[in-house]
C-alpha cells in the first residue's frame, strides 16, 4: 500500500483503534531499523535508504496522533 493511502486510512479510522494501530506500526518500524543497524555492524549488506524510509513514516504517524490530540481539544 503506498504511503498516501496508508495516511488515509489512518485518518478515517476509529480513534481507539487508530491510536493501537499506530503504536504497533510505530514499534515494528523501529524494529526494523534496529535490524538494519545491526546488519551494518555485522557487516552485512543491507537496504539502508529502509533507514531513512521508517523514520519518515514514524514521523508521519506521529504527526498524525498530533493532530488527533488537538482535535480533541
């Protein structure tokens, strides 16, 4: 699913359901940073714009959560 549509879907989802759905994408991208990191240490060859790519994304998500946070406001 590309980035755009994902954001959409975030938005028009159910708050509770969005805010669990978000924390767990938030963990799993982290995740996957910390694999990619390790595979630099070791020396493995790796995708390292993945990096850069899970960052944006986390911060996208966040942003998001923002805006719900000042919308219940």
């Amino acid at each position: 699913m590309k980035i755009k549509e994902q954001l959409k879907k975030f938005r028009s989802m159910d708050k509770k359901e969005l805010e669990k759905e978000l924390n767990e994408k938030i963990a799993d991208l982290k995740e996957e940073i910390f694999n990619i990191r390790f595979q630099l240490a070791t020396s493995h060859s790796g995708d390292f714009s993945k990096i850069r790519q899970n960052k944006r994304m986390i911060a996208r998500i966040k942003t998001i959560m923002t805006e719900m946070q000042t919308v219940k406001k």
